[in-house]
C-alpha cells in the first residue's frame, strides 16, 4: 500500500532550465506600449504584428457572422412560439366546453 501513495521520482532541474522561457512559450511581439490621445492606429511594424493584426481581424468578423446567425435562430424561434400559442388558443375556443362547470347565479 506504501508503494501506491509514493511520489514519481522527478529530474532535477539546473538554474539554466529553471530561468530559460519555457519549452511552449510562443514568441509574439507585442505592439508598441503607447498610443494616441486623439485615436489615431499605431502601425504596424513587423510582419508578425501585420499578421496578428489580420488574424484579429479574420476572428472579428467571423464572430459577427457567428452573432448575426445566433440572433436569427432565436429570431425564428420566437416565431416558432407565438404560432404554437395561437394554435392552441385556436384548439381550447375549438373544444366544447364542460356542462355543469358554471354556476348559475
């Protein structure tokens, strides 16, 4: 029973290892850390901002597209449930009403 509660025996890790960045780190750069009281875009200027940049872009609209079609499901279905209220308010006027349910008063 000991052995099942034993810890996994680890490497040790030098100073080298521990400091370095690690193995899956992903090297972005990251745009300049300033920007324009006015609004102005600040530029791009690598190639890897460029292509973040338009990635960005590319995931924006299809979040759009995402939303527009989200907001027409739920458009139909709100359709879908006022005409199966009416059809069932048309089935009880239909249906013939119980004797002796009212009191004559």
């Amino acid at each position: 029973m000991a052995s099942a509660t034993q810890r996994i025996p680890s490497k040790r890790q030098t100073l080298d290892e521990a400091y370095a960045p690690p193995a899956n780190f992903l090297e972005i750069e990251q745009s300049p850390d300033f920007s324009f009281k006015d609004g102005r875009p600040v530029h791009v200027t690598s190639q890897k901002q460029l292509d973040h940049k338009l990635e960005q872009i590319r995931l924006a609209k299809k979040m759009v597209a995402l939303l527009k079609e989200t907001e027409e499901v739920q458009r139909v279905y709100k359709v879908s449930c006022e005409e199966r209220e009416v059809r069932g308010k048309e089935e009880l006027a239909k249906r013939p009403i119980a004797k002796g349910v009212k009191s004559i008063d």
